[in-house]
C-alpha cells in the first residue's frame, strides 16, 4: 500500500502528540514532588528553589501547548471530509509548516529533556540534604 505525503505527515503529528501528551503527565508529576519538598519544608530558602524549578516546568508545558495548537492545524489541513488530502494538493506551505513544526518540536524536546534532568538533579540534592 502507498503511503502518502499526507498520510506520513498526519502519522508524524499524532506521534508528536501522543508524545506531548506524554512530557505534560511527567511535568505534572514533577509538579507534584516538588510541592511535597515545599511540605517538608526543612531546608532555608527552599521555597524559591522550588519555584525556579517549577517555573522551568511552566515554561515548557506552555511551549508544548502551544505546539500542540499548531499541530492540530496542521492536521486538520492535511485532511478533507475526514479523509486524507491526495498528494497533489500538498503544497510547498504545508511542506514548510511540517518542517518548521519538526524542528519546533525537536527544540522542546530538547528543552524539556534539560529542564526533567535539572528537576531529576534538584529533587535528588534537596532529599539527600533533608536526611
């Protein structure tokens, strides 16, 4: 069975946001240990910390968010009726939108991968010095 251009880009706008959907369950859970460090509350200043790190978290949920919007654009774009677009009605536009929104993507992920890490780094400091 042939593939379409179409068909290849719609299944590369659900990966993303399946994927998406992924990073912002592993942010809310992020979000979730961090208020339990602000319970404990036994290291000084660890409120503004925290909230370093949760504004790191807000900051790419946003970015993913708004992803998410111009994915779902794109997707409605490569669909008519329900069906896919036949390939000679992709044009050089829907090509550079699926690029641009590759690389957007590429960069967020990116971007999450460092701020997770940093979250992994911060959690496990703050609980070794509230032993």
């Amino acid at each position: 069975m042939n593939t379409t251009i179409a068909g290849y880009y719609v299944d590369e706008l659900a990966h993303w946001m399946r994927l998406i959907g992924f990073y912002n369950r592993e942010i809310t859970e992020f979000g979730h240990k961090l208020a339990e460090v602000i319970q404990r509350n036994t290291i000084p200043h660890i409120a503004e910390k925290v909230e370093a790190q949760q504004s790191s978290l807000d900051k790419v949920s946003e970015k993913f968010g708004t992803l998410y919007t111009l994915i779902e654009k794109q997707h409605a774009v490569l669909k008519k009726d329900h069906a896919l677009i036949d390939n000679s009605l992709i044009d050089e536009d829907t090509n550079e939108r699926q690029n641009e929104l590759r690389q957007q993507m590429e960069q967020a992920e990116k971007l999450y991968l460092e701020v997770k890490y940093g979250c992994y780094h911060f959690l496990s400091e703050t609980l070794k010095k509230q032993k």
